[in-house]
C-alpha cells in the first residue's frame, strides 16, 4: 500500500487567495447634472494584477445593472476607461454604483448617494 505525502508539495501554485480591489472613487459637478468620476485611486490588492473592466451603474438598487453604455468602457488605444462622465436625467438624490474587475479575478463594488444638481 502507498501512503500520500505532502512533505515536498508546492502549494505556493496551487492555493491563492483572490482579493477584491479597493474601489476608490472621486467625482465633481461639471455641468447641469453632468458629473464626471474617476476610479484611477483604486487599489488592485492582487499582486501583480491590473484592472480589466470597470462598469457603472447610475441608478444602483441594491442589484447591479451596468447603465447602458457604461459596461467594458475602453479608451482610444482600446485601455480601461478609468473616468466616466454621465448626465443624469433628473436632479435629485441619486444612488451610483462602481464595479472593477482585476485580472486575477478580485472584484470590488463602490455605492454612494449624490445630490445631483
């Protein structure tokens, strides 16, 4: 009979532990319920992983639903979008939302109320 043995076992490779990004966000007023925001302070806590999706929701109820438009944002040279501007329909109380995705797959969700004006 052959006894298993973890004595040499490698398991550096074999269990990670996926953490999410600390989504940071900041946004200011622009215009007439024009708001633009900005996540490039989000902390990617996964070592050596960047991030690869950044989706917006403007009208977050408890379950995300990325506002059309605003799910896999690229730039010119086909980069992350890490600054989004968006133009409510209505003034008011508004609850947002910000998922970002890193390529080891850690995921982070940022909510908040604003007072758009």
């Amino acid at each position: 009979m052959t006894a298993l043995s973890t004595h040499h076992a490698d398991y550096e490779n074999f269990l990670t532990f996926v953490q999410p990004p600390k989504v940071e966000v900041g946004y200011k007023r622009i215009g007439s319920r024009i708001y633009v925001f900005d996540v490039s302070e989000t902390v990617v806590m996964n070592a050596g992983a960047k991030i690869i999706n950044v989706q917006w929701d403007f009208d977050y109820g408890k379950h995300f639903s990325s506002t059309p438009g605003y799910s896999f944002v690229r730039g010119s040279k086909k980069e992350v979008a890490l600054v989004a501007q968006y133009e409510f329909p209505a003034s008011g109380t508004k609850r947002i939302a910000c998922k970002v995705r890193d390529d080891m797959g850690g995921e982070g969700l940022w909510t908040a109320e604003i007072e758009v004006k």
